[in-house]
C-alpha cells in the first residue's frame, strides 16, 4: 500500500497550483484517501476562498464519503476563523478517521492547536510527513508569522564598478537573459519597492511581463518628500490599485507597516538611497546582485548610504551562489544576521 510520504508528495503537487495566487496567505495543497486510493484532491486558491482541505472535501463524491479516510494536507490545519471558518471543524463534522500533516503552523498562537482539537475529538493525527519539503512551500509566509516582518531582497543590477546609472546611448546595464531571470524574481515576491528618486527618474512600471503571473506583486514607492509625478505608470496604469504610496516614515517603519497588511516578501529594486538605507536599517535578509561586464564610473553607486564603519559591522553573507547569466554574473545571498 502506498505510504504517507507518497499522499503527501500528492499533496505537495495539489499546493504547488496555487503558487503566486494566494497572497497574502500560504500554498496548501490536501488529499483524500479511502483504502489506499485517491478520492478527492484540493488546493487554496485564493486568500477569502476555502482552504485546500475544505476544496479536498466539495469534490468528494458525496458528504459521507470522508468516514473513515485520511486526510493529507501540507500545512496544519487552521484551527481559529479569519476570512473562512476553522478548517478543524469542517474535518470534525466530516468523520474522518485519520488527519496526516506536513508542515506546522509557525504562528505560536496556532501551533499544534490542530492536532489537541483533533485528537479530542476521537481523530488519528499524523505530523511532520516531509516537513521540510512542505515548510519550503511558504518560507517567506514563514518568516512573517516568526518575525512579524516581511522576508526582504535587495536586488540591483550594476557594472563591475557598482554603478547603477546606465551608459551613454544605452538603456540597459545588464543582458536580455538577466532581465528576464529578475523578472522571474518578480514572480516570487508579494512587493516590490523603489524609492521616490527612482519613480521620479526612471518612471519604471514594476510589472511582471513575459513571465505568467496572476497576481502583481504590490507596488511600494517609499517617498521621504512625498514627491511623485501625478503621470507616473505606477499610478496610472491597469494595476494602480496595487500601488502604495507611502512618505515621510523611516523605512524600517514603512517595512513594518507592510508586515501588518499581511505582506510577506518584498523585493528592493532602488535606487542607490533606498538601497543603502535598508542596508543601513539591517533590514535585508537576501541579495541578488547583477553584475555586467562593464566599467561605467560616474557618481550613481548602487548602494548608497552610510556604509560599514568600526563602530558598523560590514554585511557579510552566507550561502553564496555565483551564476553566468548571458554575459553577466548572478551573485546571491543570504544576509549573516549578527
């Protein structure tokens, strides 16, 4: 007979449908099962629509056909009610004899709540089944339910100099297939943030094209001065209700304001000040830096701001990886947090 592992892989394959399309809540995928077979499959689909084991349990072939199966769910399931009612109660009412789970619920307000309302309530529960596989599905959700505070990348694209501003008859510092791996990025965050300065001068659109994506990342123009042209694209175009303005506030204020609106990730695209003041602030956990073959000097840096001092630690990296892409280099890593 088949085992856990292999429902929970099942289960992974159902979650990862949803990917890109749930924000600001986790990928879950869910899985029936009744005498070694396949019954019912499930995914979230969306923040407000039912949860994947609520999915699972609409395409059993009838109400009763959840006596006696096991569930299979790659996330914990939510035991309190937010836009939909606790999913520990649709699986108490449903009869099922076995609950099986991968990952737990990182809030400590939740954690483990799951399996003592289950249990009680005469339910088989199973945890940890490829935790490591399903907790990876929603790392940057992770990050916010522990901290509270949106997972953050510092993303540039510079010459071999650290320059950010392009050269002379020339729009683009980096190669056609480093753009489209950064539009890629695009695609696995819920924000994308630029300072006023870069919205001013290079009126960007921060859209994701020629990757499909269903859901546009937020738009975050952070603006000391409040300053932002009223024909800009960010507040005129298809998406300009995804679009936040938001002035006069530190930035690490502006960050944790976006954690509270349930914002999980955001990439930090520019310019050079608003760089250097999420590296001044400690605020970047991720760097993905674009290096181009070449020399441009002038006085734009790519990352501005205070810098190291004695009084500073410099920041430094772990995990680093070195990619060729086209004829630039990818360098990434983590941020060592001190």
């Amino acid at each position: 007979m088949p085992s856990d592992v292999h429902f929970m892989h099942l289960a992974l394959r159902e979650a990862k449908k949803g990917y890109g399309r749930t924000s600001p809540n986790p990928i879950v995928g869910a899985i029936i099962v009744y005498d070694g077979k396949v019954i019912a499959r499930g995914y979230h689909h969306a923040a407000g629509q039912p949860h994947a084991e609520i999915e699972a349990i609409k395409k059993l072939p009838s109400p009763e056909a959840a006596r006696g199966a096991t569930l299979y769910v790659t996330l914990e399931p939510c035991s309190t009610t937010g836009k939909t009612p606790p999913c520990t109660e649709a699986l108490i009412a449903a009869n099922f004899a076995r609950v099986v789970y991968g990952a737990t619920d990182p809030n400590p307000h939740h954690q483990g709540h799951a399996t003592i309302l289950l249990r009680k309530a005469g339910i088989e529960v199973s945890s940890g089944v490829l935790a490591e596989e399903c907790t990876a599905l929603n790392c940057f959700w992770n990050y916010r339910m522990i901290t509270g505070r949106p997972w953050i990348i510092a993303k540039c694209g510079m010459s071999l100099d650290g320059k950010i501003s392009s050269p002379p008859h020339q729009r683009w510092i980096t190669s056609p297939e480093s753009r489209h791996h950064a539009m890629l990025l695009r695609t696995e965050v819920d924000a994308i943030l630029v300072g006023g300065a870069t919205v001013r001068i290079d009126n960007p659109a921060l859209t994701i094209r020629g990757v499909h994506r269903f859901l546009q990342p937020w738009r975050i123009i952070w603006t000391t001065s409040g300053t932002i042209p009223k024909e800009a694209q960010v507040l005129n175009d298809a998406h300009q209700k995804r679009t936040i303005v938001i002035t006069k506030k530190s930035l690490r204020a502006t960050i944790e304001e976006l954690g509270k609106q349930g914002i999980s990730s955001i990439l930090i695209e520019g310019g050079g000040r608003t760089l250097g003041a999420a590296f001044d602030e400690d605020l970047v956990d991720e760097v993905r830096f674009y290096m181009a073959p070449l020399l441009i000097e002038g006085p734009t840096p790519a990352i501005g701001g205070e810098g190291g001092s004695l009084q500073k630690m410099l920041t430094r990296l772990r995990n680093i990886s070195y990619k060729t892409i086209g004829s630039d280099v990818v360098i990434s890593g983590i941020v060592k947090k001190e």
